[in-house]
C-alpha cells in the first residue's frame, strides 16, 4: 500500500493534459472510416462501398455497445491510483483483457445469427448485403482485439498517461490506413481487404499497447489467482460493468430512433440529418475530450477521499465544457452554411439542412451537462444512477418525440435536444446528493 498521489487542487493543466489528447484521438478516429470509403469508393462499384458503410455502423454500434470496457477501467484505475492501491492496478487490467476475450469470443461464436439478423434488419439490396457480409465474416475476428484495445486504452487514461493511449490510438488508425490502401488499391483485395487492415491495425494496437503496459508495470505483468479473482472487486467490476451497458445501450437507441424516424420522412430529410449529424460529432470530439478528463481526474480524487480535489475537478471540466460549447457553437453559426455546401452537392439535401441549423447549433450548449456529468460518474462509478437516470432520458426522449411529431422532422430534431438536456439535467440535480453520500 503506498500513499494516495492525489492533490487536494485540481487545476486546469492537469484537465488538458487528458482532454488535449483524447480530443486529438477523437478527431483522428474519423480517419479511418473516410480512407475506407475512398478506398472502396474508387473501385467504381457501389454496392461495394455501400457494403462497407453498412457494416461499418453495424461494428460502431456494436463495440460502442461493449464501451463499458474502457469507461470501467479508466474509473477503477484512476481509483485505485488515488488510494495508492499500486499492486491492483494490474489486476484491473487482466481483469478487463480476460472480459474482453470472453465478450470477443462469444461474438465471434454467433456471427452467423449476428450477420443474419443486424445486416438484415438493416434493410439493404441483396448485393450490399452480400457485400457487407463478406466485412462483416473477416472484422468480426478483431472483436477481442479491438475489445482489448479499449481495456488497454482506458488502463492507460485512467493513470492520466494520455499521450501513451493517444500514440496507441493513432498508430492503429495509422496503420489501418496504410494497410487499406496496400490490400484495397495495390493489391486489389476489394472489400476483404478493407476488413483485414482493419483486424491488423487492431492486433497491432493490442501488442503495442500490451508492450507499453509491460515497461509501465517494470516487466511484471503477472498477477496472482487470487488477486485476480478476488470476489468482491469482481462482483464489483461486473455491476458496474452491467449498469454501463444498459446506459450506453439505451442511448444507442434513442439514436437509432433518431435515425429512424428521419429515414421515414424520406431519401433528401435523411441526408439532410445525416449531414448534421457531422456537425455532432465534431462538437461531441471536444466535449468528450473532457468526459475523459473527468472520468480520471473525478475517479483518482473519489479513491482518495479527497471530496475538495473531487469538486474541483467537477468545476473545471463544467467551465471549461461551456467554454468548448460555446465557440462550437459560434463557429457552426458562422460557418454552418458553408459547411453544409461542402458535405453535398445536393441543392435540395443543401436547403432541407440549412432549416435545422439552428438545432445544430444549439446542441453542443445543451450537452455539456451530458457530457460532463457522463464523465464525473463513471468516474465515481456512481453507475447504477446513471443507469436509471439514462433510461430515465430516453423515456422522455420518446414522450418529447410523440408530443412533437406533427412537426415532422423538426419534432425529431427537437426531441433530440430534450433528450441531451434531460440526460444532463437530471445528473446535475441528482449530483449533489451522490456527493454528500459518496463523501459523508
């Protein structure tokens, strides 16, 4: 046991040094879905490039779904880091890697029903689907190693080693790239090749980050049965574990609705959406940038029962989120049009978009709450109440929906903005409950 390494003061230096990071990876991630499309894309055929952008959201959604690996790990390592657990922390990393298999594994077992039931729910042509199926029968391999990946990279968020989980990140999507073009363009390995660079890129990511993970432990990565299994801290991984996924999967389908619903209103309101959807991504990189940040900066102050260090933190990522949230904001009213014109060609998708700008730019305002409270209770691993107050959002996600539905796509875009503010709102006011509880 050795003494806590949390400051009592949580300064802005130290939010960057995680933010800054994790905002860059976020940004650099979108790599690899843009070279894979231009690289599909100038084959000329496409039911192959519409092959790959089908089973591409499938893999998104579906890891994304498994997302509880890193937000996990960040929080009990950041923890047990604040209250110098040192010898745990690399028994939450076999802990995380040995449930990354299992999950991987499992997905792996049941790709068949996995392919049958998500590609045809997704409603694609014969061809695209065949297309997508190839993908999908080669990716589907890399589920354990890109599941390991996320343990690994939370691992190293949550002992604030940013910049190592950043190189992680982008040597894969690096690699990813370098591997699309040879196996697609040089070597003419069509949409296969597309899905092999991607299990490549994530086998190399997994051993580069395994290999970091070695010299930060001193070559000792070895961990004892008992430790390992040891029943409380892993009845305790499992829970929380539990709660994160059904508050990730309950958001995955108020966006699936979202997108849904705007594929009901026709071909142009979908491209429309989707070329906004752009816009909230781009404010979501930074927003989640600083998730990240809370999530160790709150989890290493939570394991040291430091209540003022904990505080703190909460204070600079909310400022510093507005801060972020504001200029996204101003730059998308300023620039919005011109942005729109570059994504499409397409006057009629051109003017449907200008129309719901304004929900565009008031989004990124709206999820700072969201965002940041998403991040200050994983990091507390104050799980089940984001559990409940997450379907507690999309409830009313999907009340503000049926209430606004006459407005048609407008409605959508408005329920949409309730439901950001509903999942930030209701963390806020149940905040300062869980922090006297958490610190009495």
């Amino acid at each position: 046991m050795h003494a806590p390494v949390t400051p009592s003061k949580v300064t802005t230096a130290q939010v960057f040094a995680i933010a800054g990071p994790a905002m860059v990876a976020n940004l650099t991630t979108p790599l690899i879905g843009i070279v894979s499309t231009t690289a599909i894309g100038r084959l000329g055929d496409a039911t192959l490039l519409g092959g790959v952008a089908l089973a591409s959201v499938l893999f998104d959604c579906m890891f994304w779904l498994f997302g509880f690996l890193r937000m996990s790990t960040v929080a009990f390592t950041a923890q047990s880091l604040g209250a110098g657990e040192m010898s745990e922390l690399r028994a939450i990393l076999a802990r995380g890697l040995i449930v990354a298999a299992v999950i991987g594994a499992a997905l792996i077992a049941l790709q068949i029903p996995l392919a049958t039931i998500l590609l045809g729910a997704m409603g694609g042509s014969e061809s695209v689907t065949r297309a997508a199926k190839t993908y999908f029968a080669i990716r589907i391999w890399s589920a354990p190693l890109a599941l390991g990946n996320y343990v690994v990279l939370g691992w190293l968020v949550g002992q604030a080693r940013a910049k190592l989980a950043l190189g992680t990140q982008i040597t894969i999507n690096l690699i990813n790239v370098a591997a699309t073009v040879v196996l697609v363009l040089a070597l003419d390995f069509g949409i296969a090749g597309a899905a092999i660079a991607a299990l490549i890129a994530e086998a190399a990511g997994l051993i580069l980050g395994l290999f970091v993970a070695r010299r930060l432990s001193k070559g000792r990565l070895a961990v004892s049965r008992a430790m390992l299994f040891d029943p409380a801290r892993l009845m305790r991984m499992l829970s929380v574990n539990r709660d994160i996924m059904i508050r990730t999967a309950s958001l995955i389908a108020a966006f699936l609705f979202f997108t849904a619903q705007g594929a009901r209103a026709g071909d142009v309101t979908l491209a429309a959406n989707a070329v906004l959807n752009n816009f909230l991504l781009f404010g979501a990189f930074f927003l989640d940038g600083l998730a990240n940040a809370a999530e160790q900066l709150c989890g290493r102050a939570y394991g040291a029962r430091d209540k003022s260090a904990f505080a703190g933190a909460v204070k600079l990522v909310v400022m510093w989120g507005f801060g972020f949230a504001l200029a996204v904001a101003a730059c998308f009213l300023l620039f919005g049009n011109a942005f729109v014109d570059i994504m499409t060609a397409s006057a009629e998708v051109r003017r449907i978009a200008r129309d719901y700008l304004p929900f565009v730019i008031f989004a990124p305002l709206l999820g700072v709450f969201a965002f940041a409270f998403d991040g200050i209770y994983i990091g507390a691993t104050w799980a089940r109440d984001m559990r409940n107050l997450m379907v507690a959002s999309l409830v009313i996600f999907l009340a503000a929906w049926f209430a606004l539905r006459s407005f048609g796509n407008a409605g959508l875009w408005g329920a949409l903005l309730v439901h950001y503010a509903a999942r930030g709102g209701l963390e806020a006011l149940r905040y300062p409950a869980l922090l006297r509880k958490s610190f009495a």
